[in-house]
C-alpha cells in the first residue's frame, strides 16, 4: 500500500489499522486508541472555527483497542486509556498524565477537576532511570494558537518522554493529528503510523513536513 506520507524516518498510511498492518513492523507501541465511550469534544468553537461535537471514529466500543493489542502480542507497548472503562488486562504498570493548568467542568457534584489521563505500559523492555509514574506535561488547549484541529490532540513533550523509555521503530495505529509520530522524529526514530480519517492523515502529514522540532 503507498503511504500518504514518508520521509527518512516516519510512514504514515490512511486506512484502518486492522487491515493496513505496515505498523506491525515496529519494536514498541505507542498510541491512543478510541477509549470505547463514544468520545466528543464539546470544546466552545474558537477564533480558528474548529468543528465542535466532533466524535472520535470507531469510539462506541472497545473493539478496535482490542484487536490492536491482540494483534500487537506481548511486545512492549504504551497505551492511553480511562478509568471509565476496563484496563487492557496485560497491562503491567500504570502511568498517569497530570495535565497541568487543565480543567475541564468533568462531574460537578464533585469537589475536583479531571486534570488526569491513564497510561497503561504492557511487555517489557523499556529502559531509563527510575522515575515518578505521574508525569506533569501541559495539555493543548483549545485556545492555543498551534493545536491541531483534532479533538484529542496529545503534547509532543509528553510522548517524546514515553518514547525516550522504549528502543526501536514506534508503531501507532491511531495516529490522530500526529503527536506520536513528530516526538518519534525529533528523537531521530524511524516510526509507523496508521490513521483512519484523511483529514488527521492530511494533519499529521503537515506537521512532520516541518524542518524544524515541534514542541506543541
């Protein structure tokens, strides 16, 4: 299948990850797949008219996450996830994104704001110092004049840390707007993604044509 975007160190296909299994090539996961509850941004439209309620494809169930980790094995791998749903049940060690300065309204008969994400590690291998499991990053606002027009996007701070942990090609078959796919290139890492909808494909291509290292 010929990519929608390559360079010397990442591809990125258009397709289902079900079916375009290119990324299964890689040594480590590293993704945010649909969380199986029907995800939609309800962010107030800003100064750029980003589309508001827009839904995550293929978020009504868990299937996709699923046949991902099926398909991936027992490889190390890195994976976004809630508490709202069940965790992957490999899953060997649990990180959590402290998303500093966020908050959203979340439950509001509850005294706290939802300024975290889960982070599920599963198989083995990853390497580095020892350090705290709660990593406090700043999230992409809605108002931020250089976030991607995706709903979730993920800072690239944050997934060049996950990526420091691991060794090898990164896989992501969810690739959204591209996050995992720039941090993999600014650590000079040769990468594989994956992205259903032409229109994050068409983002995620704009950002790694970049010369320069995006920090966003």
């Amino acid at each position: 299948m010929k990519p929608y975007y390559e360079d010397d160190l990442v591809t990125l296909y258009h397709g289902d990850c079900r079916e375009v299994t290119a990324w299964l090539e890689a040594d480590v996961l590293v993704t945010d797949p649909p969380y199986g509850m029907a995800y939609e941004s309800n962010r107030n439209r800003d100064k750029r008219n980003m589309k508001v309620g827009r839904p995550i494809a293929g978020d009504n169930d868990l299937g996709a996450r699923t046949a991902m980790l099926e398909a991936w094995g027992d490889r190390p791998a890195i994976v976004f996830g809630t508490w709202r749903v069940e965790r992957p049940a490999a899953t060997k060690a649990l990180l959590v994104w402290h998303k500093v300065g966020a908050g959203g309204m979340g439950n509001l008969s509850m005294p706290w704001l939802p300024t975290h994400e889960e982070i599920y590690v599963l198989g083995s291998g990853f390497e580095g110092k020892r350090s705290d499991s709660v990593l406090s990053f700043k999230p992409i606002m809605s108002g931020d004049r250089d976030r991607p027009d995706h709903p979730t996007p993920k800072p690239v701070a944050l997934m060049e840390r996950l990526i420091l942990t691991t060794t090898g090609a990164v896989a992501d078959p969810f690739a959204g707007s591209g996050s995992t796919l720039v941090a993999a290139k600014n650590l000079g890492r040769r990468a594989i993604g994956v992205e259903l909808e032409e229109r994050y494909c068409e983002i995620a291509a704009r950002r790694l044509a970049q010369d320069t290292l995006f920090a966003g």
